[in-house]
C-alpha cells in the first residue's frame, strides 16, 4: 500500500545522513519548548472550524463513494472479481475510516476548532461510530501525553524491565511466536486496552475504559465517562438494528472488516511512534515533560500518510504541541527540525519491516548500562 521508505533520512549538524537506529540523546536538550515555539511560524497554532470540518465532509464522502459502489456494483461481478473487490474494499474503507478516527483524536486534543463543545460533539459521534468510548479515551490519552516516556505514569505501550516479563516471553521470542504475537495485537489489541487496560500502566486495581469508577478517572470526568457508554451502546444499537434488517453477513462485510483494519492500523501506529530501538524511557529519577515528548519517532507510510491526515509522519510536533491542528503539522515539522537537531527522530524503514524489527528488538527494558545511576532505559531482547 505505498508504506514507507520514500522520504530521505534526517541529517543531523555535520550534513551527514543519520542511522535511524542512533540512540537519540538523553541529556537536558539545549532548548525549551519555548524555543520550539518561536521556530515554528505562529499561524501553524491557528484552528480554523471550516477548514477542519472540510477534512470530515472528505472522509465521509469518500466512505459514502466506497459504500455506495460496494452495495450497488459489486453483486453484479463474476465471482473471481467479487472476491477480490471485497478486499479492495475492506482496506479503503478501513485507511480512510482510520483517517476519521484520527480526526476525532484531534477534536478530543482540542485541535479541531477553538470551540471546546464543538470539538466534544464531532468526536464523541465520530468515536461512537467507530465504537471507541469518546470521552474515556480523550482523559486517558491526555494522561499519555502529559506522562510520554514515564515508565510509572505514562498510559499506553508502557515497556516492562525483564523481570516483569510473563513466563510465555521466551517462547514467544522467534519467529512464530512474534507472528502470533503481532497477529494478536494488531486484532485485539486495541478492545482489550479499553477493556482490560492492556499494555497500559499498572494500576492498584481493576482499570477499564468503560468503568466511570474506575482509577483511570478523577470525580470530575466520571459523568463524561457515563456519556461515552451512552455513545458506544447507541451505535451498538442501531448496528444491532440494521444487522436484524440488512443481515449479519452485510453488516460484517460493510462495517464489520473495515473497523477491524483501523483497529489494527491505530494500534499498529502509536505501536510505532512509541517502539524503537533508539527511543529511551525513564523513571521518576530522570523524566521530564520535554525529553518525555521527544522520545517518540515520526514514521513513513507512503501515501497514506495524508489519508491518516499526517499522523504518522509528524508524531514529534504532535507530542510538543497537541493542539495544534493536522493541517500545519508538516509546515511545523519541517521548521523544529533544524533547532531539534538529534534529538528528532524519524525512521524512513518500510513500516511492514519496521513492525517486525521493533518486536524482535524491543522486548523489555534495561537501565542504561554505560550510565549507573541514572533512571534511563533502553530496550532490549535477549532473554
């Protein structure tokens, strides 16, 4: 799907091109985020509610367009052309409804508009659509952010030291076992974080997304959480209705097989942008907000990376300023690169082989051995 591998690499100081694989600096960076702010041109922080709703008004005509040539063409096809639209329709549907999903990401980072309730009303019925509990999301998310690269607070694809690691580890390290590992997370890993808070921070006790008593949540934001179930039973309701009208088969053709690929396709991509040999993690001893923000890494999914609205390839500015709107991401990173210096990261490998380097490499965690003492962490494998 033209993922990956045809953007040059960044070049640090010297002009020389830059391995990917380098361990970025951990060190105090020689900036502030107001430095970074100042590099960036001021009309990148602008929102703008009609140029962002232009990019809804897209995306929804384009699913319209697959829909409407999928229930009225494809029944008309010879069966060896039928089974193969089919899938052809199944990953457009599903890459421009990840689009939409990253859309609704943004209203719950107040990016979408400088309306707050505007921002909440797109993404709540945007999320629900996609059956992702809106509100519960955008708190726990904000809480990533605020905490990125925290090995106690951060909330999301958070590394173990190796001596947390599950007995099944090691049979699970070979080729076979990562097939099945991958194949697994990329299906059910995105309903078993909002279930079961896998793969996310460790908490006392029980923590789900549905759960507005949850410790996920403070007293404030329970109500909203009430209101994400509200949102994800109505659209489970009404898909429960047009499955009794339309047959459980179309639903899971039309609606059922796209939601699975961006459910694999935005698990597979904070995976990414959070996984990389080179990208360090700290404890309470080290971290702070600025290198937290920055150990990230922006990646290449070729074309479609404007169909995910750039999430994908300016996942670095996104971390240091998250209300800034998808549409000046790039002009943004394009302006911090040079003030960032080493301490950017992007990775240009063909993202099908980044995914199969970053789970043979990034297994667990170890305190940086050339540096005792110090609460830095870089990933390893060997078990």
């Amino acid at each position: 799907m033209g993922a990956g591998g045809n953007m040059s690499v960044v070049t640090g100081k010297t002009g020389e091109k830059k391995n990917p694989l380098e361990k970025v600096p951990t060190s105090k960076p020689p900036f502030t985020v107001g430095d970074i702010k100042k590099a960036i041109p001021p009309h990148c922080f602008q929102r703008s509610l009609v140029r962002s709703f232009s990019y809804v008004v897209y995306d929804l005509l384009l699913v319209s367009v697959f829909y409407y040539i999928a229930t009225t063409y494809f029944h008309l096809l010879p069966s060896p052309y039928c089974y193969l639209a089919w899938p052809i329709y199944w990953i457009c549907q599903g890459c421009v409804c990840t689009g939409i999903w990253v859309i609704a990401h943004e209203c719950g980072h107040h990016a979408f508009s400088d309306y707050q309730w505007v921002d909440d009303a797109v993404g709540l019925i945007l999320h629900s659509a996609l059956m992702v509990p809106y509100f519960s999301w955008k708190y726990s998310h904000r809480r990533h952010h605020s905490n990125t690269g925290s090995l106690e607070r951060d909330e999301v694809f958070v590394p173990k030291p190796k001596s947390q690691l599950g007995w099944y580890s090691k049979y699970l390290n070979n080729p076979p076992g990562r097939v099945i590992s991958l194949t697994i997370t990329l299906t059910l890993g995105w309903p078993l974080y909002l279930a079961f808070n896998v793969s996310g921070r460790h908490y006392d006790r029980f923590a789900c997304h549905y759960d507005p008593y949850g410790p996920i949540y403070n007293d404030r934001e329970r109500l909203q959480i009430f209101l994400s179930d509200a949102g994800v039973l109505g659209a489970g309701y009404l898909l429960y209705r047009i499955a009794l009208v339309k047959g459980l088969a179309w639903l899971v053709c039309m609606y059922g097989v796209p939601l699975l690929i961006v459910n694999g396709f935005l698990v597979l991509i904070t995976y990414l942008q959070h996984t990389h040999p080179s990208l360090p993690h700290y404890d309470s001893s080290e971290w702070d907000w600025l290198r937290g923000a920055l150990a990230t890494v922006d990646r290449d999914y070729g074309i479609l990376n404007k169909v995910f609205h750039n999430i994908t390839d300016t996942h670095v500015v996104h971390h240091l300023f998250s209300t800034m709107p998808h549409y000046n991401a790039m002009e943004a990173t394009k302006a911090v690169k040079p003030l960032l210096g080493d301490y950017y990261q992007f990775d240009g490998t063909p993202v099908f082989k980044a995914m199969w380097r970053e789970a043979k490499e990034c297994i667990y965690v170890e305190k940086d051995e050339a540096s005792q003492g110090k609460g830095v962490f870089w990933y390893k494998n060997k078990l």
